[in-house]
C-alpha cells in the first residue's frame, strides 16, 4: 500500500507542488558545486523590455540570476564571459526569440549550454519559446534540441510555476548590492566551443 501511495505521489509530483509548494522526490543536484547564481538569463539586448517581468518575478521569490548587462566582468574576453555565466549559474534559461537566433553571441550561448548538459551528463537548460517561430525557422542545433527535449512557451498554462519547478530548489539569494563575481578563468573552455556559424 505505501509502494502504491508513493508511486501516485511521483506521478502527480508537478501537482504537489502547484498546490503546495512542495518537490517530492526532486532535490537540489548542484549541492556540492561552486555555483555564484542560481539562473544565468540568456537574451538579446533588444527583448530586454519583455525579459524584465520575468526578472522581477524570480528576484521577488529569492532566485540570485546573472545578467549579462550587469554581471559580465569588464575587460573580459566576451566569450569567456558568456561560458562562465553558464559555467557559475545552476541553470541557463534561454529567452528565444527571433532576436535571439540572429544574434550570434546568444547562439554562442545556446550551444555552449547544451554542450555543458551533453558533456556533464546533466539537464540544467531551460528553453522559453516567446514567440511562436516555425521550426523551420531556427537553426539546426536549434531544431535538433526542440525536437529532442520538451521546452516552455510563455502562453502555456501554468508557465510561472513550471518554470519555478524546473530550477534548483536551494536558492541561493537576492544579491544586488553584493559583488558576486562569475567563475574565473577559462573553465568554460573544458566544454567545448559552440559553432558561432550555426
């Protein structure tokens, strides 16, 4: 009987914590590294104004996140920049958009992140599709991941709580008047280079 009750509770685990806030069974893999953010926020400059809500929303619940307009570390290469965010950050969230897949150093970003789960064994990505793109539309490695692993669109239900669901479950804390550095050195690099040309 207890056998039974457990695997209902695992099953409806997504539930349990919709409606009490609670992670049955999940727990906080990244325990034991040394991780500065507990999201690292992947975005083109010109979807900053639809990024900012989003923001506001996980700052306001505790979550640290590292933000390229205010955390990258001046006088860094902007490459190395970008792999120890992700390296730094518990998880990536990658905020597609049209703007992002023409940007080469968002894409430089995506691969990177996807290199970084391939290689560590780990799925520590989150893919937000804003804006309805065809398929056909994106890049190929793009494509490949979209039709591999299941991401998030900004209109389906319960987007908020998914999301939340889906990062690390020990905040790390709100730290904007606190200096947290990114990781330093080349780290990033043991992970391999994205493809920029994609």
């Amino acid at each position: 009987l207890l056998i039974s009750a457990l695997v209902v509770v695992y099953k409806r685990r997504f539930w349990f914590y919709v409606k009490y806030d609670l992670h049955p069974f999940d727990r906080d893999e990244c325990t034991n590294e040394d991780k500065r953010f507990d999201i690292f926020l992947s975005y083109s400059s010109d979807d900053e104004e639809h990024v900012k809500d989003l923001q506001n929303y996980l700052k306001l619940r505790g979550y640290r996140i590292c933000d390229h307009l205010k955390d990258f570390m001046i006088g860094e290469n902007i490459f190395d920049n970008m792999g120890n965010a992700i390296i730094s950050s518990k998880r990536t969230v990658c905020f597609i958009t049209k703007n992002f897949i023409q940007s080469k150093f968002c894409m430089f970003e995506f691969g990177m992140a996807v290199n970084v789960d391939m290689l560590a064994n780990r799925k520590r990505l989150i893919v937000i599709m804003q804006e309805d793109i065809e398929k056909d539309d994106l890049p190929e490695n793009m494509t490949n991941y979209v039709n591999s692993f299941t991401y998030l669109t900004r209109d389906c239900p319960l987007f908020m709580k998914r999301l939340t669901y889906r990062l690390a479950q020990n905040k790390l804390g709100e730290a904007d008047d606190v200096n947290v550095p990114l990781l330093a050195g080349n780290d990033h690099q043991n992970y391999g280079a994205a493809i920029l040309d994609q």
